[in-house]
C-alpha cells in the first residue's frame, strides 16, 4: 500500500551535514519531517513531473507485472522507463521487485506533500 510522504529540499552539503548529524546520534529527524530530500527544487521537478505521476498512476491502478507491460501500457521506451524507475527507486517512490528474469515496479509512495524555505 502506496503512502504519504513529506518531501524536502535541501542543497546537498547541508544534507550530507544533516544525515552524519544523525548518524552520529547529535540530532533526530522530527515527526513530519521530509523523508526525501532533493537538492534543489529542479530536481524534484524533473523527478516528479507530470509525466512522471502520470507513470505512477499507472503502476498504482494497473499493476503492472514487468516493465515491459508498463512500458506497453505507458506508451514510453523500455529503457527510459528503467532508468526512469531506478532513479525513483532511489529516492523511495518506487520498488522494483524482480520476480526471476522480470521486474515488476510498485508504487511506495502516492501523495507528496512538499516542505521546504528560502
């Protein structure tokens, strides 16, 4: 089941601070902070564009069984699509479960609530 998320953004020395802040028990993320941060607000835009929802949707409703299928029903190219999915892989949008030889793509996240200042 997909989830709600809070999304920050963040330029990437002061994440790289923030997360050995963490990792060395100095600070602790608070309730309703930003579980994905992006660099710069281009970058989320590039991540979660139009088209890019629009896939998700498609992968929510559809559940498609391989990238291929998803490929078929997205209208885009295999290969764009996988790259497409790894990097949202990254920032936990999506899993890619392989099942043998096929990967089947699922929606972790479905609402974005964004969270960021000056």
């Amino acid at each position: 089941m997909a989830e709600r998320v809070v999304i920050g953004i963040m330029p990437r020395a002061d994440f790289k601070k923030y997360t050995l802040e963490i990792a060395r028990g100095e600070r602790k993320p608070k309730r309703g902070e930003p579980k994905i941060w992006f660099d710069s607000t281009e970058s989320m835009a590039q991540i979660l564009s139009t088209k890019n929802r629009e896939l998700l949707r498609i992968i929510r409703n559809e559940k498609p069984e391989s990238i291929i299928k998803l490929a078929a029903s997205s209208g885009r190219q295999k290969s764009n699509l996988t790259r497409t999915l790894k990097t949202m892989q990254e920032y936990g949008i999506v899993s890619l479960e392989r099942h043998g030889k096929t990967i089947k793509p699922k929606v972790l996240v479905d609402e974005f609530i964004a969270s960021f200042g000056l």
